[in-house]
C-alpha cells in the first residue's frame, strides 16, 4: 500500500517535472509564440461568449436555428469590404447630386430624381440588412457597438420617407430635402478610418481646449478693464462699457483694423480721427463720435496693443493649434495599437495551428523522455537526501522555508506601514517647545493655522473671493453704476481686502518660527504686495484712484494659481 502511494506520488512530481521541461523547451524554441502565450491566447479566445442571438446553437428549434445562420451570412455581408466599398461609392455620388441639384433646373431632372432615388433604396437596404444582421435581437442596431452611426444611418433614411402631408404646402421645403441629402455625406467618416480619425482629433481637441477659452476670456477681461481705466476718456466709441470694449478686442485679436484703434490712442481723436468728428461738426445724431476730451499715450498705447496682439492673436492661436494637434495624434495612435493588436491576433491564430499540430506530433515521444528524465532526477533527489546532512536532519524542510518567507514579508509590511514621517516630524518639534509655554501657544496655532490653508473649503472660499474681486472691478468700470452703489462696492472691496489680509496672516502664522518661508513662493510675495499696494492706496482719489482699480484688477490673476491648467 505504501508502496502504491509512493509510486502515485514520484508519478505526479515526475508529470510536474516534465511540463516545466516542456514550456522551457518551448520558450527557447524557434516558435514566436511560447507555450504560456499559447496558452493565454487560448484561455483569451474561450473566454468570448457567443452571441447567443446568432449562434445557431443556441437555437431551441430548426426554425430558429435557421434564421440565426441566416442572419451570420446577412452580417457577414453587410459588413463586410465589397459591400462597404459599394456604399462608400453611393456616398460620394449622392454628395455629387447635392452639388448638382444647386444649379437651376437640375433638381426637378428626372434622371437626376431617378439616381437619387436609387441611392435613397440603397441606404435604405444597408440599414435593413444591418437590422437583420442581428437575428432575434434586432434591437442591437439601434442600442450596440455601433448605436450612433446606426441612429444616424436610420434618421436620415426615415426622414427621406416623411409624407407630403406633414408640411404645409404638401411637400417638404426644398432646404429640408438639401440638407436631408446633405447629411448623408457625414457617412464618409464612417467608411474612411483616416477621415474619421480626423475628426475624433478634432473632436478631442475642443474639448481638451476648455481652460485655454478660459484663459482667453481672462486675458480678454483683464485688458478691457485696463483699456477703459486708461483709454475711454479719449477714445469712447471703442472703450464705452465693458461688453464693448470685449467686443473691439476681439475685432483685435482677429488682427482688423487693430492699428486704427491703436492710432486713436497715441495721436488723440482730433489729431487721428477716424470715426470721431470735432466740434464743428457736432450734432444731436453723432453724440458717440464726438472728439471731447482728447488725450495722447504715446507709451501706453502701443504697450498695451502689442502685448494683447501677440498674447491674443499669437501665443492663444498656437495653444489651439496644439491642443487640436495632440488629440489627432493620440488619435493616430491609438487607430495604430488597433491594426497591431489586430496583426498580432491573426499571426497568433495562424501560430496556433501551426503549434498544435507539432505539439500532437511529438507529445507521445517527448512526454515518455521527459517522464524518463524526471524519475531519474527523483532518484538523484532520494540519493542526496539520504546522505549524511539528511540523516542529521538538515536536508531542506518546505515547511521551514515557507516559515522563513512569512517572517520577512511581516517585517517588510511592519516597517512599510509603521513609519510616520509627519508623525515623527511632530515628536521632534514637541521636544524642542517643551517647557515653553508661550512657543507651544504658538506653535498649536501654527498648526491649526497651516490646517486651515491646507484645507480645500479655505482654499475654494478664497477663490470665490477672488471671482467677486474681479466681477466689482468690472462693474466699477461703469460710471454711473459706481456712482450710485459707491459705498455699497467700497464696504464689497473692504471686506475682499481684509479676506486677503487674514489670508496672508494665516499663511504666515503656518510657517510656525519660519515666517520668512512665506515669501519663498512667488505668488505669496504677488499676494503681499498687492495687499499693501491696496492699504498704502485706500482712499486714494483722481489718478491714484485709477492705480487702485488696476490693483485690485490683479488679483483677479490670483485664478491662475489656483487652477493647475492654467
């Protein structure tokens, strides 16, 4: 009995032996695929689930069963190259007849109706026959892979179907019919990958241009609110509120006529006039064209044009140039890890049969070697084992081995996870303030001070701040409204100030002994002297009331610190 059990077990250790021997073999063969690629593949390919909508196994009668090998061949069809080349030629020539149909006198031709008919049949075909390319589930066009193109494919179909009755007149407008027909052409970004890879760049890249709109638009409120604060008085008819002045830097920024409002600027309405009359010529009718207050800024101005030119129309126009670019090549790649993955899946089908049929050709051959070689092993194994290290009990126990390595992952886990470095960090600083009363005051408070900078509430309500900050600056920029909520939006920017203060107080304070940490950052030292240009300049009034606007306005660049992609 002891005996039996003994040879079972040399039998299963000598079989594991031999497969070990057998994929070392096959990794250091000539074969590109090794046996555990083999065998991954495999487990990959048994692992697809069949649609049981179209495997005829699954059918429960000859009826169905029938019907779902029907629909594999209609599939087979439908999407494959001849009949998608065929369509794609439809495309193009419905998208001819469009053009034709322009010209007057085409559109009622019949021969030209008769080919538009027959495209119509066509397309409508496609769709029939990808619906019943489903099989039962024919539900599949409109909700599977493929569901926007399907919904779309289908739309366009039906509505070349609309009855007459449902318009007035009783038949559809001729626009609606042009842009119908139109719409089939978008099909062509279907049936060309490389038209369609286009598309998903340019698709991909407006969205990822979000922050660089929102980058602009700040630009653009930053400089209006400047070109107001110091053109308007000279220039009115392009600085008159805030929406105006938005509007004529984006004339600007599209590089028209940029130089004209330039010229206003530095020469003066009167001497440079443009659209602006002088008081000969004043009357009732062109109020906004008149030349009152003219004013000359010889240094300003073109500072002002040239940077907004270059930031704008320049710097904005390579970002989205960029960012367009980036998607489409993202795109490109990965449209080429698509047609790799789908080469390396054939080679590997391919390979598979290839391996297969030697593997059966040689498995009874190599399995009776490697089963010789593997008892033989065994026996030098018992051999040595008998010897005198195992008769002194220091041959190699599993059980002390699977022991040992247990230990050593504990004490890995015990030193990953034991060692707090904040923690640590905290200990150290206990130990240098204790005994001080008063350093140990403050340095509790440093530590719910830099709790509360670090904290996202804080730093969200501050933001907040900033965007009031920067929406009183506009809305300061209209006279009349300041004049009438003067005091309103003076106790707005007081309280934005003192928020500000205590913000630069808290972070301070969070440096515990190190206060001079604090302007190691550039943007805190941005923070700082803003808040103390604002206090040495409260109550300023005339020109100095203008650099205090200016001022404040620059806070509004505090967004850029707080959002990372700007």
């Amino acid at each position: 009995m002891m005996a039996a059990r003994g040879n079972a077990a040399n039998k299963m250790k000598a079989e594991k032996k031999a497969k070990e021997k057998a994929q070392r073999d096959s990794k250091s063969g000539d074969g590109l695929i090794s046996a555990e690629d083999l065998e991954k593949f495999q487990a990959e390919q048994d692992a697809i689930k069949p649609n049981k909508w179209l495997d005829p196994e699954y059918g429960s009668n000859p009826i169905s069963r029938a019907w779902m090998s029907a629909s594999q061949k209609i599939r087979n069809f439908a999407y494959g190259d001849n009949f998608g080349g065929f369509v794609l030629f439809c495309i193009v020539i419905a998208g001819v007849l469009v053009g034709m149909q322009t010209y007057p006198g085409v559109e009622t031709d019949d021969n030209v109706n008769l080919v538009d008919s027959i495209i119509l049949y066509i397309f409508t075909a496609e769709a029939g026959l990808k619906i019943l390319s489903e099989g039962w589930a024919f539900w599949r066009f409109w909700v599977g892979e493929e569901w926007k193109w399907n919904n779309f494919d289908f739309f366009i179909v039906v509505a070349c179907y609309l009855p007459a009755s449902l318009f007035s007149g009783g038949e559809p407008p001729v626009a609606l019919l042009r842009l119908l027909r139109l719409a089939r052409l978008v099909k062509l970004f279907k049936k060309i990958p490389q038209l369609q890879m286009i598309v998903m760049g340019l698709a991909g890249g407006i969205k990822s241009i979000g922050y660089i709109v929102i980058l602009l638009l700040l630009v653009f409120y930053l400089y209006a609110i400047v070109g107001i604060t110091i053109f308007r008085t000279n220039d009115p008819w392009h600085y008159r509120d805030l929406q105006t002045t938005m509007l004529t830097l984006f004339r600007a920024s599209t590089l028209e006529d940029w130089t004209d409002i330039m010229y206003i600027s530095i020469f003066g309405c009167d001497k440079y006039s443009s659209i602006y009359v002088g008081p000969e010529s004043f009357t009732p009718d062109n109020k906004m064209e008149w030349c009152v207050t003219p004013e000359q800024n010889q240094f300003l101005s073109p500072f002002f044009w040239v940077t907004f030119v270059v930031v704008s129309a320049l710097v904005m126009l390579s970002l989205f140039i960029g960012a367009v670019t980036m998607s489409m090549t993202e795109s490109m790649e990965q449209m080429k890890e698509e047609e790799e993955e789908a080469t390396k899946k054939r080679m590997k089908e391919k390979q598979m049969a290839k391996m297969r049929a030697a593997q059966e050709a040689n498995i009874a051959r190599r399995n009776s070697e490697l089963l010789l070689a593997a008892n033989a092993e065994l026996e030098e194994e018992k051999t040595e084992k008998k010897g005198v290290l195992g008769v002194l009990g220091f041959g190699e126990n599993p059980k002390d081995k699977e022991q040992e390595q247990k230990q050593m992952t504990n004490m890995l886990l015990s030193v990953w996870d034991g060692v707090d470095l904040d923690e640590m960090m905290n200990r150290v600083r206990d130990a240098e303030v204790e005994g001080k009363p008063i350093r140990m005051l403050y340095y509790h408070l440093s530590l719910v001070m830099k709790s509360i900078a670090d904290d996202k509430v804080f730093q969200n309500f501050i933001i907040v701040v900033i965007l009031v900050a920067g929406t009183m600056v506009g809305l300061q920029t209209n006279k009349e409204l300041d004049r009438e909520n003067k005091e309103l939006f003076t106790l707005i920017d007081d309280v934005i100030l003192n928020i500000f203060i205590a913000e630069i107080v808290i972070k301070v304070v969070a440096e515990d002994a190190f206060p001079l940490r604090f302007f190691k950052s550039g943007w805190n030292c941005f923070d700082f002297l803003i808040v103390v240009g604002s206090l040495a300049l409260a109550g300023a009034a005339g020109g100095m009331m203008q650099m205090l606007r200016l001022l404040r306005l620059l806070r509004v660049l505090k967004l850029v610190k707080a959002f990372p992609q700007l």
